[in-house]
C-alpha cells in the first residue's frame, strides 16, 4: 500500500548546497550557492526552511541549526555528465546522462549550423553569442523589427533563443523557425538540450518586453522516467513551471505554466486543495535565471525568503497522507566567477505531518535517489540509479 496519496516535489531551481566531488573537473571547486549567498547578506531570514532542518543540514550564514526539526534531509551528488537543468531533471527522475549537452557560451553557434538555419527559415541571422533576453532586444530589437532578420543567441546554459517581435515577426513565423532550428540541432554536433521560442513586444530600445508567449522545444527523455511510470499506473503528474517543457511532455497529465517563482508557489498552494493521487512536480526557475546567471546574491537570498513565506503556507496546508520533497537541480553560485551554472551537490529534505522523527539521511552519490523515493511510495518500477528513502521517513 503506498504510504502517501499525494508527493510535492518542490525544485528550487539551481540552489546548490556545496561542491560536488567531482566539482574541480568542471572549474567549480569550493562553490557553495546556499552557504556563499548568505554569507553575502547581513540577514537571512528563512524559518519555515529551518524548521524543516536546512540549516542542520549544511552551514548558512544567520541561520542556526535546531535541535528537534521536523523533516528529514541529506545532500545528493549528480553521477551524470553535465550541470544543466535537463540533465539534473532528468537524473532526479532516473536517467543518467553520460555525453553532456553541447553549450556554445563562449564561442556562438559554428557557421555551418548559422547558414543552413537561414536558408531554411528565409531569414538573415544576427547576434549569435552569449546574452540575457534584455540585453540582446535592447542591442538587435529595433534592427530586428526593421529588417526581419532573426535574433539567435545562447546563454550559459544548453540553449539556442531565437527572438521575434509578436507583431512584425509574427508567432507563427516564430514558432516555425524554432520547430526547424529544433529540427537542425537533434544532430550530434549541434546537439542542444533546448531551442527556446523568445517573442516581444514594444517599439524601442529600453522598452521591449518578452511575453508569455515563450515555447521549449526540448529533447525527448532518451528513455522511461518515473513520470512514465507514474502516469501509466494512472497516477496524476500535474507540473508546475519549466518541468513540462523539460520532459517535453513525457509522463505529464496535467500541466501549469508560471509567470514566476512567487506565481509557481501560488499555483502549489491553490493545487494543495485538488484531489488528486500522484505527484505534483513544480519548477522555480527565478532563482536561476534572474540571480544564480546574473551574479546577484542579494536578490537570491530575497528570492529565498520569499519562497519559505510561502513555504509556510505550504506546510499549514499539508494533510497527514502528503510528502514534501524539496530539492535542486545543479547550483548557480551567485558569488563565483562568470555566469554559468556550479557542479554541487543538491538537498534533499523531506518532511509530512504523519512523520514522527526527523535528521539526517544517508548520502546519496545519485540525484536519482528522490526520483526511486517516489516510485516505491507508489509501487511502480524503480529507477535503475539511486535507493530509496520512503522506509527512512518514519
């Protein structure tokens, strides 16, 4: 019988606690995003994370460990090749990823890959480096709505953006030219974990505006996850953020897109009064893309403290047969050099009403571990990686 009739699983997305073992391989040795961002503020205020034991778990500046918390936590390693948000999802729920997504940060997509994008979409190309959204309409926004040329850009992560304005671009035209750049770059030299679509309004530098309107074209899970395995035992899988776009729908029944990290919290805390038996999978990207990649440790501790008021609510809302599983993907330590994601190691911290103890839990050399977690609670195949905690959650 399964222990829990419904599992949130929270992703805060790039909250590292520490180095991975492996970190000095990828040029990340001493990274900590948790232990680095609030050693860079005066005050750090997260007493709803602390009562569940973060703070027991892994040294944080202004925050003391508690001697009786009340959930159960442990740190977990990533095994397969790479630090990017597909790769550390795909772990979480039991893949291994043993060639890394290509990124091309530093040197821009190659030429041969430039030529044929443009030939087969009609469109000039300009831009091709590393950016954030803001920066590459302020620099090629009105070039773009004057020539339809087409915005190509990447960032530290496995991506290729290609932007468009909604109206003298046109979505449609838009949404084909990244179906062909999807198309283009399944190939091996090219491989990119996501083509990204970017659309804007306005009319002028410094006052363009991405819209909702965004859509991933992601790779296909390579194989089973425990979202296939959740969803053909006829369990609902409701997402929440990015986590659709990521498994590229595999293994989703129901799914949410958010505005924000503040708005996906909302979203979890209005699903907390669904019925429902199975897992809700909720993404946080804010922590990652608006403060890990921009090096911005104060607004990612406010973003913290943000998300562990409603943490708060999450925990009052909470009935005896539900699991809380917080986590990561990869770390974005906020205080290191240049701007891409960190090789650490990730929590795990799991609390319900019904749990009469609490403390630490075995290491785990997987991230995989969370994904085996909530296969056994609902009895279908486990993941190949990783063991499973549920009989530690006592």
């Amino acid at each position: 019988m399964k222990k829990y009739k419904r599992i949130f699983t929270i992703v805060i997305d790039s909250m590292g606690v520490g180095a991975a073992p492996d970190a000095a391989e990828y040029d990340d040795a001493n990274t900590d995003t948790l232990g680095h961002l609030s050693k860079a503020v005066d005050a750090f205020h997260i007493p709803n994370m602390q009562k569940l034991g973060f703070a027991n778990l892994h040294s944080i500046a202004h925050v003391d460990p508690i001697d009786h918390p009340v959930g159960y936590y442990t740190k977990m390693a990533e095994t397969s090749c790479g630090k990017d948000t597909m790769t550390g999802h795909w772990e979480l729920m039991g893949l291994k990823i043993t060639t890394p997504f290509k990124t091309f940060t530093e040197t821009g997509f190659p030429q041969s890959l430039l030529d044929e994008l443009s030939e087969r979409c009609g469109h000039k190309i300009v831009g091709n480096k590393s950016a954030s959204g803001t920066e590459i309409l302020d620099e090629l926004g009105e070039h773009q709505m004057k020539t339809g040329d087409m915005i190509v850009y990447t960032s530290a992560d496995s991506v290729l953006q290609i932007c468009g304005h909604e109206e003298t671009f046109g979505l449609d035209e838009l949404y084909r030219c990244c179906a062909i750049a999807r198309e283009l770059t399944l190939r091996d030299e090219y491989k990119v974990g996501r083509v990204i679509a970017r659309p804007y309004i306005g009319d002028s530098k410094g006052h363009f505006t991405r819209t909702s309107n965004r859509h991933d074209y992601a790779l296909k899970p390579f194989g089973r996850t425990v979202l296939n395995e959740l969803k053909d035992h006829q369990y609902d899988v409701i997402s929440v953020g990015k986590i659709n776009d990521i498994f590229d729908t595999e293994g989703i029944t129901e799914a949410y897109k958010s505005k924000s990290s503040v708005h996906g919290m909302e979203q979890t805390i209005e699903l907390m009064d669904k019925d429902f038996t199975g897992l809700c999978f909720v993404n946080l990207v804010d922590f990652d893309a608006l403060w890990g990649h921009r090096r911005n440790p104060a607004g990612y501790a406010q973003e913290i403290e943000k998300f562990d008021q409603a943490l708060g609510t999450v925990l009052d809302k909470m009935k005896e047969d539900d699991l809380l599983l917080i986590t990561a993907d990869h770390g974005n330590d906020p205080t290191y050099k240049g701007t891409d994601h960190t090789r650490e190691m990730v929590p795990f911290v799991a609390y319900s009403p019904s749990m009469k103890g609490f403390g630490l839990l075995p290491y785990s050399e997987t991230f995989a571990s969370l994904g085996a977690t909530i296969a056994d609670n609902f009895e279908v195949a486990l993941p190949s990686l990783g063991h499973s905690y549920l009989n530690d959650l006592v």
